[in-house]
C-alpha cells in the first residue's frame, strides 16, 4: 500500500512486521449501526506482559485495527487505549505503543472515529505547530515537552 503520511511509514512498517493480532471491524452494506458505537479498547499493563527486565530495557506494542465499512453503511468507531500502570507497581517496563488502525469506506458510507488515550502522560497541545505559528516571547510548545524528560 502506498503510505502518503511522509514520516510515519517506518512505524505502520513496523507494525506490520511486528502486530500479534489484528482487532477486525467490519460492517456490511446497507447497515446501519445508529447510535450504537463499536468499541475497541487495547488495555495495557504495567509490565507490558512480560516480567521484570533485568537489563532496563522496555517493552514494544504493536497493536493493529482495521475496520471496513460497506456501501451505504453507518458506523460509529471509537478505539480507546488505557494504560493500567499504577506508578508504584514494581513490575512496570518502559513501554513503546507503535499503533497502527486502518479504516476503509465504502461508497456511501459514513464513519465516525473517535480515538481516547489515556495512558497517564501528560499531553501539550500544539507540539506539532511550525515556528511559524509561535507567538513571540512565548515558550514554545516544543521546548515545553522537551523539559519533562530533564
């Protein structure tokens, strides 16, 4: 498939090679769900599923939707990922979440997506904004989220 998000074809490589299972969503022509959303939810631990690693290294995710809706269908889609690390569990791991979903509609159809995170981070808005668009004398949105880490 041809990948036209420049910069992010490495990951849904990734995720191809390395996705363990797929949640799979697909809605037949002509039906209509309504008001019934379809609900995919990827919980994850704080051990990432293995035990402890000794060497500090973490764990990498990979988890895969692909949804297709058919012609002349309805569906409301909401993907949700949450992150049941408690941060005093010992058993935590550093994690990597390289998520890939993929939604195909059919002719006539309507697809409502809703994605959820709540995985404890703390979340700045506008880091992905151009210089361009920094207000002047403002610490940038960027320079904010490089500090957590510090």
């Amino acid at each position: 498939s041809i990948n036209n998000q420049q910069g992010t074809a490495c990951f849904v490589a990734l995720n191809s090679v390395r996705a363990g299972s797929v949640a799979s969503v697909e809605v037949p022509n002509d039906l209509e769900l309504g008001d019934k959303p379809v609900l995919v939810v990827n919980a994850i631990t704080a051990d990432g599923g293995l035990s402890k690693n000794e060497d500090g290294k973490g764990v990498a995710m990979h988890p895969r939707t692909f949804v297709t809706a058919g012609d002349n269908s309805n569906l409301s889609f909401v993907q949700l990922y949450v992150d049941l690390n408690d941060s005093n569990d010992e058993s935590f791991n550093q994690k990597l979440v390289n998520g890939c979903t993929q939604i195909y509609v059919g002719s006539g159809a309507n697809v409502t997506h809703s994605y959820l995170e709540e995985t404890g981070g703390t979340v700045t808005g506008g880091v992905e904004a151009s210089s361009e668009e920094e207000e002047e004398g403002v610490e940038s949105k960027k320079d904010i989220e490089a500090k957590r880490n510090e």
